[in-house]
C-alpha cells in the first residue's frame, strides 16, 4: 500500500448524513422486522435513510497517470442505518414549535 504511486482516502461516513450505495453498505438488518424485508425496503427508497454510525471508513484509491486522475472505490463504509423522518407541510411546523395548550 506505501510502495505504490497512488494516493488513498479513508472518509468515515458522518453521523446522520444521507446513506449512498456507492459509498456505503447498510449493516442494520433488522430495521423492518427481518433481513429480507430491510434490504428490499432499504434498496428501494435509500434516499429515507441516514447513517446512525459508522464500523468503517469508506476508502478512495487515486492513481494519477498522464496527469489524469482516476478514482477507485477499495472498500465502502459499513454503516448502521436510522430512518429519516418524513414530515410536510403543517406538519413539521408543529413539531417545531411543540404541543400548543
């Protein structure tokens, strides 16, 4: 890994950023019951999930040739999954400002 002219990257994925498949592979099995549920649901709709925490960092190999750089993906984060909450409209507002009594 030293020997070599390329450049490597370790990114830990943060703390409730939003989970990618190019980056990242869920851990959270058992988010909606069982493990084939999860990752069907999970696959479908990543876009509603957002990292809890991270087991490892996602690492980026650069290799440079002819003054071009090319990025290579050696290992994705492993990450524990949270879902988003989706609230709209009057919604959200409400939450925000608390119960009104």
């Amino acid at each position: 890994m030293r020997m070599e002219e390329a450049k490597w990257v370790m990114n830990w994925p943060c703390i409730g950023s939003d989970f990618t498949t190019d980056f990242m592979i869920n851990e959270s099995r058992f988010l909606h019951g069982d493990s084939t549920t999860t990752m069907r649901r999970v696959a479908m709709a990543p876009g509603n999930y957002a990292v809890r925490f991270a087991l490892s960092p996602t690492i980026t190999k650069s290799v440079f040739v002819n003054g071009v750089e090319t990025k290579t993906i050696i290992h994705k984060g492993m990450v524990h999954l949270v879902r988003k909450a989706n609230y709209i409209g009057a919604e959200r507002g409400y939450l925000a400002a608390g119960p009104r009594h």
